[in-house]
C-alpha cells in the first residue's frame, strides 16, 4: 500500500497536511502546533462541517421564500462556528487519541505524540475554540441555540467510538451533520421534516467520505485493534459505498421536495438538480476509489469538499425562478 510521508518534516508538519499550507507557511511558529491540533493546515473537515449548514439554509430560504440581513450572518456566523467547532472537536479528538495516533504512520507525527503541544495545553486550546463558538452561536434564534449545545454530545462521543464498534463513521455523522438541524433553525427557529431528512442524509454522505478517508489506515488500525467501517467492509467497501452514496442522494432529493413543494414547477425541477448533479460527482469518486493507494485516497477524500457545494448554485437558481 501506498504511504504517505513517515518522516518527521523540520518544521513539525504532519503527513497528510498539504505541502503548501498557510499553517506551515505563514502562521507565526509559536501558533502552529495548536493550528495543527484544530487541523487549520486542513481545511477540508471544516468545509465538511460547514456545508449541511449552508444546505439547510439554503432550503430554509426555499421553503419560506423569505431571507433577510440575519441570514447573512447566519452564513457567517455558521462558516466561523465550523471552523472553531471542527477545531475544537479535532483538539479532543488528539487528546483522547494521543496513545493511539503515535502508533499510526498518518498520524504519529500529530502535535501530542510528536511532543509539539502539551495535554494541558490542548485542553485550554480546546475550552477557547469552544467558548469562542459559543459567543456566535447565541447569536442566534433559540431552537439553534439549544442545538447547538445539544451538538456537543456527539463530538465528545465520537473519538471513543472506534474502539467500542466498527461504525465510527456514523458517529462522526451524527457530529458532522447537525449543522443541517442548526441551519435550518437559523432560519426559522424551529425543526421539522426537512432538516431531518438533511441530517440523515448528510450522514449517509459521511459514511460515504470517511469510509473512504478510513481506508488509508486498515493495516496500522488492524495491528492495533481500532475498527472502522473499512475494516469492515473490507473487500466488500466499493458496494457499501455505492449503497450509502445512493442513500444519500435520495434522501437529499427528498429533502429538496419537501422544502420546495409549494415552488413552482420550474423552481423544484431546478433545485432537484442539485442533488443530482452532486450524485454524479460522488459516482466519479467511487469511480476512483482505490483502497491501495492512500494518495489517492486522499484526493478523493478532500474533493467531497467540492461535492458538497455543488447544489448551492441550483437552490440559488431555484429561489429566482
């Protein structure tokens, strides 16, 4: 299997950070390994975090017809919120981790084994990410105010996961979807069909992705008896992909109908097309899909990114027609 970089880079980069990263690059080196805890010098976690919370407002907007000055806010406030709260989710997910990260080749080299950040340090990284996102989330409507809080069960659960079932990646999705219940409630202060159908498709996609990401770690996971769904699928992944991918898009489609009934025709057909078009991009990915090479594994993983902005251009068509 391919590997990627096990050799300790001279400024303390880790081995699945891009090589010209702003962290690595620019960020004054006293800040670096607590940007790397919050995983700055990757940004694809938080796009991943942050885009069911633009879906969820764009079909809130939909389902009203309405939008004003605070959703504005709320598309900045929630791109802020995932970057703080990915940032502190990543920061406890190395402290819970920090014994197993430095027997993984992708992950050894991480601030906590690698001796860059301190445990206590990292604890008070994580506390200010949190305490930060929480001054933008009460900025909100109540019912997002309170789902907000309620999301911190999910992250707290998440890093444990691995080791008491083999579908850690549902529990991530459970962690990396809410912002469809939080966008949607940014909207309209309240929560309904829609964003639960958003949610459980957003975690259908994120079994999709990170079975995907998880692959790059089957044999240093199976020497040291951490589980994944790769693991579990094993030779068997391309059809649960191609299942959770199909999931993902229905329940997407349906979310979208639900949101748009009252819409013209035309503007239902066009805000479908989000969904369907973000299916074909996912159907090239699966395309690619090759559990030999952790390169490529990689590039695939981070183009989800792109996958998951893809319907925004539709839904905005879909409100002026």
């Amino acid at each position: 299997m391919t590997q990627n970089a096990e050799v300790p880079e001279p400024n303390g980069a880790v081995a699945d950070a891009a090589p010209d990263n702003w962290v690595d690059r620019f960020a004054p080196a006293f800040s670096r390994p607590y940007l790397r805890l919050s995983r700055a010098d990757r940004p694809i976690g938080t796009w991943l975090l942050y885009v069911p919370c633009l879906w969820a407002l764009s079909l809130a907007i939909l389902a009203t017809d309405s939008y004003s000055q605070h959703d504005l806010w709320t598309v900045a406030g929630c791109g802020i919120g995932a970057f703080l709260m990915r940032g502190a989710g990543c920061t406890w997910n190395d402290i819970t981790d920090r014994h197993i990260d430095g027997s993984v080749a992708r992950t050894r080299l991480r601030p906590i084994p690698s001796g860059q950040a301190t445990v206590r340090g990292a604890i008070v990284w994580m506390v200010a990410q949190t305490l930060a996102a929480f001054f933008i989330l009460i900025s909100f409507y109540p019912t997002a105010i309170i789902l907000g809080i309620v999301a911190l069960v999910p992250v707290a659960i998440y890093p444990f996961a691995k080791r008491f079932t083999w579908w850690p990646q549902a529990f991530l999705g459970l962690a990396f979807n809410w912002g469809a219940l939080l966008g949607w409630a940014a909207h309209t202060n309240s929560i309904g069909p829609v964003p639960i159908v958003l949610y459980c498709a957003g975690i259908a996609w994120t079994l999709f992705y990170d079975t995907i990401y998880a692959h790059q770690d089957t044999e240093d996971d199976a020497l040291i008896g951490v589980k994944s769904t790769a693991r579990l699928f094993g030779d068997d992944s391309r059809k649960w992909l191609r299942m959770f991918l199909t999931i993902a898009i229905v329940l997407f489609g349906l979310a979208v109908v639900l949101a748009a009934s009252e819409r013209s025709v035309l503007s239902l057909v066009v805000a479908i097309g989000g969904p369907w078009a973000m299916g074909w991009h996912l159907t090239w990915q699966l395309g690619n899909f090759d559990p030999d090479d952790n390169d490529k594994l990689l590039r695939v993983f981070r183009s989800n990114r792109n996958a998951g902005l893809i319907p925004l251009p539709f839904f905005a068509l879909a409100l002026l027609v």
